[in-house]
C-alpha cells in the first residue's frame, strides 16, 4: 500500500528559486512540488512559512572523534558515541553524512588502525542495524607521511561503508601548515610540545616525510580507484599539488589553502570544499585563503562542517543575510553538490523522482552587532525527513 503525505504551506528551496507551495512525498520519494495551497484534505503537515530544504550531504565532518574521546586520556563506547553524534548532525540538518575515520598520524610513527576501525566499525553497525537517523558513510582520512598508512587502508577495506577517500601531508612547512610558525602556536598551545623540543620535532616529521609521502599517496589513489571510491586531495597548496593529485583522479578538494590551488582545481575540474566555520569566522583558523574569497571567485562548491556540524546550515543563511548569494545557492553548496561529488544522484535537491530527505528551517533574526552590521540570521531546524521518514 502506497504511502503518502503532503508538507503544505512552505517555501520550498528549489535549484533555481524559492516557491510558496507545498511537496508530495510518496513511498520515500518526492512524488510532486506544486506552488500555492495544498489539496484540500490532503494528510500531512504544515509548515507554518517556514523553509523546506533538501537533507544536507555532508562529506567531511571531524566531529565523531570528540565523541569517541570528549576529554583526553577517555573513550567513550563506540556505538553509543556513533550514536550521540548522529542525533547531532541530524538535528543539524544533515540527512546523509561521511564520517571522517583518520589513519596514520603527522608524527610519521602512530600506529592508528585499531581506533580507525573500531570506529568504522561501529559507524557500520549502527548504519545496518537502523539505528541511525542521518544515512552514514566513512570518510578515510589517510596522513600519507605515515610510514604505514597503506597497510592501515588496507585493513579497512573489509568494514565496507567507505565512499570517500582523501591523501592528506601535515608535515610542517608546507600546505595547511605552510606557517611554521602557526604550526608553533598550535602544537605549544595544546601542550604538545616546548618551544625548547618543536625546531627538532619539525626536522624529524620532515624527514618521515621525505621517505613515505610520495610513495604513500600513489598507492592509496591506486588502491581507491580499484575499490571505485571517490578521491579527494586535501590542502593542496600549489599548480604542482593539484596537478599531481588530478593525475591520480582526484574529483575533489578539499580546503585548498591558497587561491592559486583553488583555480588550478577549477581548470581540471576538481570540485572544491570548504569548511563553513571559515565562513562563520570570517576566515581560516591557519592564516590560509578564506572561503569567503574563494565563493567570491566563484571558486568553491561545497561547504562542510569540519569540526562544526551546525555551521553549514549557519553559513549558507548568514550569506543570505548579508547579501552574498539567494538561499537556492546556499542550497546547493550544502546539499546538491556534495550529492554529485560522491555519485548520490538519488538526493540533494528538491524535484520528482529524488530522496524525500529534507529538513524544515525557520530563519530568526538577530541584532546587528559589529561582527554582523546587517544582522545575524539563525536557522532553527524544526523538522528533518530521511527517505520520507520523520527522523528529527
């Protein structure tokens, strides 16, 4: 027996527009979007005015980890960690989410396959047992300088759940970390390291580096392109760095730390992430290129959470207020092109035929403050729908 329900009175954020109207849903897929009122008797909800979004496709948020270990030196049970993070992303909008899963580590020496894992395991057991309301895919982050970050990989491949891929050096001195000095304050600051012990630590990464980087990172794309999982590179910073990356078949990049990268992985046709907290904070936390500059160009695609799961909904309303790009635009940074990047062809947007994974918002306004002279506009989530199905 069909299933069928009508969310009526909305405005509905479309590719190109923003309607008055109400949405069809009709065994988990969007039957019909019509403007103006609803059948008369049709069963469903109303919305109250209030903005009908498609689900956010987030592809690389950072946040399970704070679950897994909330203080240093803890480690929460994985599958209720899985858990507590889920009812997060979703009530923040995000109806299908890539958990970040990180292998390797910048020192060249952790061994990190046990932890990497066991969270890909429970991020899996969670997602097939239904206990999750956003959909769950795994994000393999792999630290390339790490001397045995291809047997890591490797050991992963048999969680399954792993869509995405991305070749990462944090090596000091170049890419995100390009600002020794940053690099510095980050490492001192979080009582990592002396000023007296950071010059010979820097030169000891640097020569792990120098040995496995290379080597690393070709292997991976390798392996990735025989499993048929998307590849991204991560904090590209040269012509030389997205060129070789584009070489391997990587689609996307991620957090490109300079605009010289960023337009080169135009040129080849690499799809380009940011992290919306860079919008909300009006810049990188690293000294490097700001996303804001990059939307400008037109040179970013997609925005992601990174260390935020509220911030890709924030950024893209916040835009609006501020007059930089319509909500339809924001729309498609959050939700239709991180869908396209990783081939979910089934959601992202609002039309017939796709995914009925939505997410209601009501838009309320702040004062100006200095931050934000033209006001500052908070999206309240106040209904999310995964497949037609009230998950939030």
């Amino acid at each position: 027996m069909s299933r069928e329900t009508v969310l009526s009175n909305a405005r509905i954020v479309l590719g190109d527009e923003v309607v008055a109207g109400s949405a069809l849903i009709r065994d988990g897929r969007i039957a019909d979007v019509s403007a103006g009122a609803p059948v008369v008797g049709a069963v469903g909800e109303d919305l109250e005015g209030d903005y009908l979004l498609p689900g956010l496709v987030e592809l690389h948020t950072d946040h399970l980890e704070g679950h897994i270990q909330p203080r240093p030196g803890t480690h929460w049970d994985p599958v209720p960690a899985v858990l507590a993070h889920d009812a997060q992303t979703a009530g923040a909008g995000m109806t299908t989410v890539f958990d970040a899963v990180r292998i390797g580590s910048m020192e060249g020496r952790n061994d990190a396959t046990e932890l990497a894992r066991e969270i890909a395991e429970a991020i899996g057991y969670a997602a097939d047992a239904g206990m999750t309301r956003s959909e769950h895919f795994i994000h393999v982050r792999c630290e390339v300088s790490a001397p045995r970050s291809v047997d890591e990989f490797a050991a992963l491949e048999t969680v399954g759940h792993i869509r995405l891929a991305s070749l990462m050096d944090h090596t000091p001195g170049q890419r995100q970390y390009a600002d020794v000095e940053a690099f510095r304050t980050y490492m001192v600051g979080k009582g990592k390291l002396s000023n007296e012990t950071f010059l010979p630590y820097i030169e000891e990464l640097k020569q792990v580096a120098a040995i496995h980087s290379i080597p690393n990172r070709a292997a991976i794309a390798q392996r990735a392109k025989e499993l048929g999982i998307a590849l991204a590179a991560h904090d590209d910073a040269t012509v030389e760095h997205v060129d070789e990356s584009a070489d391997f078949g990587v689609l996307i990049s991620e957090f490109p730390t300079t605009r010289i990268a960023a337009e080169e992985a135009r040129k080849r046709g690499q799809l380009i992430v940011m992290g919306a907290p860079n919008i909300m904070r009006d810049g990188s936390q690293s000294g490097n290129v700001a996303a804001a500059e990059l939307l400008e160009a037109g040179l970013l695609d997609i925005l992601s959470s990174d260390y935020v799961p509220a911030s890709p909904l924030q950024a893209i309303f916040q835009l609006e207020a501020e007059g930089v790009i319509p909500i339809h635009e924001g729309a498609k940074l959050v939700a239709t092109n991180p869908a396209k990047a990783v081939g979910l062809d089934d959601r992202g947007a609002i039309e017939a035929g796709r995914r009925a994974d939505l997410v209601r918002v009501r838009a309320h306004d702040l004062a100006a403050s200095p931050k934000r002279p033209s006001g500052h506009r908070v999206p309240i989530v106040r209904g999310v729908w995964r497949e037609g199905a009230r998950v939030s």
